[in-house]
C-alpha cells in the first residue's frame, strides 16, 4: 500500500466514561505543598514561625477547607497500574509503556479535592533530601498531619479497562500507595467507599 493510500481498518474509539467515587482516610495525609522564598521579605518559609510553616505547607480548596490536588490521586493511580502490570521497576520499559498508557487516558474533576475539614496538627519530622549529586543532607520538615479525612470526585477516562478493573485498581492505589507525603512510611493510604459509572 503506498504512503497516500488510506487503510480500511477501522479505529475503534472509546467515548469517555465517567465514574464518580468516595474516598475514606484510613491513615493520615502529610502535605508538603512547594513554598517558594518570600522575595519581599527577603526570608524563606524555614524560617517562619512553625504554626506557619504547616499552614503555608498545606494545600487549600477555595472553600476555605483543606485540599487534596487531582495530580495526587492520578499520580497513585498510575502507580497502582503499572505495579500490577509489570514485574519489574519503575524505570524499565515496560513500566514506562504502562504510564505512557494509562497517563492520556485519565483524569479527575475537580483539580482541588475538598477535605471537609480545616484541621490539622503539625508533623516535624528529620527528611533526608538529595541535593546534588551523591550529596545527602537531612533537614528538620515542618508539615501539616490531616486526619479523619475524605473526599469525592469524579473520575474521566477513556481506558478500556471495566468498572470493576477501574474500582480495584483504585482500590490497590489506596492500600498499596497512597497519597501526599512520606507514602513509603504508610501515609495517605485509603478506602473506596462508593464508586459507579454516572
């Protein structure tokens, strides 16, 4: 067949399902929101009182309430699929092709997940953090600890896995990797509630 003849194979193309789903903390969320230096001021946010330090680590819905970002949850869930999918690590092949996969293919509404709550207590914890190289340094974090949390959304995909696959593949993201903060250590893992097509 030569380059301007057009194949006759048909290209199947799934419209976009959505599903809506609740989500119950069973362990608590750490947030570690990015804090840029305060140029004014001349100061960075470690040298902020503590109290504020946790508040301005914390991430916020418009509402006023403690948020969640949709890139959290989506970066779990992709994880969750390419743990299941592949037997080797993450920077294999294999892996890269599963997130190549399932990355195009999701999305969450809203892009802030509201909490229900304003409370926290704060974390302070030592982090060790790479900063160039092989150079290793630990650091002392304040961070804001939320518990007893949940939130809902609403999940846009256009992946050919069932709703049953979708539901346990959240599932696993939420025993297995969890959201925000310290995940290795068990934070942020979670519950499925609810969650159906709509």
């Amino acid at each position: 067949m030569s380059k301007n003849e057009k194949s006759d194979e048909k290209i199947e193309v799934s419209p976009p399902r959505k599903f809506y789903f609740k989500l119950k903390g069973i362990a608590p969320i750490i947030s570690n929101k990015p804090c840029p230096e305060d140029v004014k001021k001349g100061k960075t946010l470690d040298s902020q009182p503590k109290t504020q330090q946790a508040r301005d680590r914390a991430y916020w819905h418009s509402n006023g309430n403690l948020g969640v970002p949709q890139t959290w949850l989506k970066g779990s869930m992709v994880e969750a699929f390419i743990r299941q999918k592949t037997d080797s690590g993450p920077e294999s092949q294999s892996a890269k092709n599963e997130k190549q996969r399932v990355c195009p293919n999701i999305r969450f509404e809203p892009l802030m997940f509201d909490l229900k709550t304003k409370d926290y207590t704060i974390n302070e914890s030592t982090v060790l953090v790479k900063q160039s190289g092989t150079v290793k340094t630990m650091v002392n974090c304040v961070r804001p600890l939320i518990e007893n949390w949940e939130f809902e959304g609403t999940l846009v995909t256009t992946l050919p896995e069932t709703a049953e696959e979708l539901r346990k593949n959240l599932e696993y993201a939420g025993y297995y990797v969890g959201i925000g903060s310290n995940k290795i250590n068990g934070f942020g893992r979670f519950e499925v509630v609810e969650f159906r097509q709509v």
